[in-house]
C-alpha cells in the first residue's frame, strides 16, 4: 500500500536557496559599481559644461592669429596683456560700461523686487472685486512676445516722453536713454508676481490676525510679517532679475544709442567687425563680464533654489 502524504517537496524550498545564495558581498559590489557609474557620469556632465569656459579662458590668452586660425586646446604663447589691451581698446574704457550695466540692472533689481512683492502682496491677503480675472489677465501677458511689444513700447517711450535723448550728468549725455530699461520695472513683472504671490499664501494668516489685534495696519503687516518671511523668494527675484537684465542685449541695442551710456552686452559686440571678429580680445571681454555674475550666482545660488522651490509647494 502505497504512504499517504509523500510527494513532491515544499516549492518554497528554491526562492529559499536562491536567496541564501546572495551574499552581502554581493550587493556591495554592486553599490560600488552604481556609485562609480554614478561619478563617471557626473564627471563627464561638469567637462562638457565647464569646457566653454576652459575655451574661453585660454583663447583669451593666445595672439590675434592664433586665435583665429588655431583649433589646438592650448595656446602657442600666452598673452596675459590682452587684458590690458581689451580694457582700452573701444571708444571708451571697458569700467565706463562695467559702471552702466551695474547700475541699470541694479536699478531694474531694485523695482522687480519692490513691486512685485506689493501686488504680490495684495493678491494673496487682500479680497476685492475681480482679484482672480486681474490675476489671470497678469498671467496672462507672460504669453504675449516681446518682439510684439518691441515697435509699440519705442513708438511710447520715444514719441510721446521723449526718452530718447536730453540731459547730461556725471559725464554722461542722453540719459533719458536709460529710463525705457528702468522705469518698466517699476511696474511689476508677471512670472515673480506669480512667484511671490504663492509663496505669501503658504504664510499662515493667523500672523496677520495677531498683529491687526495689536493695532498694525497692512503696510506694516507687510513690512514687520510678510517681508521677513519672504527673504528667500525675494533673493531668488533678486538675483534672477539681476542676472537677466546683466545679459540683456536687444532692449539696450535699441534704446542706448549713445556709446558711452553701452552695457556690458553691446560693448561686447563691438569687437564683431564687418569683416572680422577679435576673438581673444572678445573672448577676454566676455570672461570680465561673466565674472560678477558668477560671483552673484555662488554666493546666492542656495537662495535661489530654496525660493524657487517653496513657492512652488507652497499655497
């Protein structure tokens, strides 16, 4: 008579063994491997995008000719007085248009900053009659291109203020050609009045409570609660609105047509003959003019992503 019971054995017995068989050796080997998989990669992405500096800086240093014609990755002889000779070499000193983008995009920075965090401020506290279609029709104009505003805004500007030209001070004549740069700014800009909107609405309101039952008006509510609050948002508008209107060039070509009142970008553009370009004496230009920035950006650059960052998580 055949036993009851016998047959095959247990089917848990093989995952059993195949998972007794994977040693901890095993899985550190392959975190290893993942790891330098891992730095290769992000090796290779820093020398592709640190090469075009590298490009820049030693063609900066090479002759004229050797710039022109040579597309070895180290120069012939390095010529450290090209720096020099950049500085001096256009109509005016390369310091006189350092000082003008300086001062128009600090000028632009200071009136992003402060008006947007206003309307921004009103959106997100303050309930009146249409707040969501204005909101929308604000959002709205981030749509529309600025080469369609382009011919519009210098028909205003030029014909009917007159910002062309007019007024000299501190050695520089037509200063009303910088008032079409700075003013607009004054009045807000879209994309960081959506910014700054969302990121005051993840402040909570009970702050606002406390400080009306002590007697504070909204001004200062926005000025002693909301400002200190907003500091990362407004140092991510800051340095976003600094770095864009540094490396603007098509608003200063159109307006700035007196040379002494250039940016950096339009002096940059100079060496760009009909003929022929001076390519180390550019490419020495452009490593001057990126060095601020590059400064800004380091010491800034965790505000900007924490800005960034919550006020898209916030509200």
């Amino acid at each position: 008579m055949a036993l009851q019971g016998t047959g095959a054995p247990p089917r848990t017995a093989a995952p059993v063994a195949a998972l007794s068989a994977i040693s901890p050796k095993g899985t550190e080997r392959t975190g290893h491997s993942s790891r330098v998989i891992a730095y290769v990669v992000v090796g290779l992405l820093c020398v592709f995008s640190l090469f075009p500096l590298y490009w820049m800086l030693e063609n900066s240093l090479r002759s004229e000719s050797d710039a022109s014609n040579s597309v070895t990755f180290w120069p012939e002889e390095f010529h450290w007085s090209n720096y020099s000779t950049m500085w001096n070499s256009l109509t005016y000193p390369f310091h006189i248009f350092l000082i003008n983008s300086f001062v128009m995009a600090g000028l632009v920075t200071i009136g992003t900053v402060a008006s947007c965090a206003l309307v921004a401020y009103g959106f997100a506290r303050f309930r009146f009659a249409g707040r969501e279609f204005l909101f929308a029709v604000i959002i709205g104009t981030t749509m529309i291109p600025y080469a369609v505003m382009m011919i519009p805004q210098y028909a205003m500007f030029i014909n009917v203020f007159h910002w062309g030209g007019g007024g000299s001070a501190f050695g520089y004549h037509n200063l009303y050609q910088f008032l079409p740069q700075i003013v607009p700014a004054f009045f807000g800009s879209p994309f960081f009045i959506f910014l700054l909107r969302q990121f005051i609405r993840g402040i909570p309101y009970d702050l606002d409570e406390a400080a009306k039952v002590d007697g504070a008006g909204p001004l200062r509510i926005f000025w002693t609660i909301i400002l200190p609050e907003l500091r990362p948002a407004l140092a991510a508008v800051t340095v976003l609105t600094f770095i864009g209107k540094w490396n603007d060039f098509l608003g200063p070509l159109i307006y700035l047509t007196d040379a002494h009142n250039w940016t950096i970008e339009l002096a940059l553009n100079s060496f760009i003959g009909r003929y022929s370009t001076i390519f180390n004496l550019q490419m020495a230009a452009s490593l001057m003019s990126m060095l601020p920035i590059m400064i800004v950006y380091f010491i800034a650059s965790r505000q900007i992503i924490e800005g960034v960052t919550l006020s898209g998580v916030k509200g």
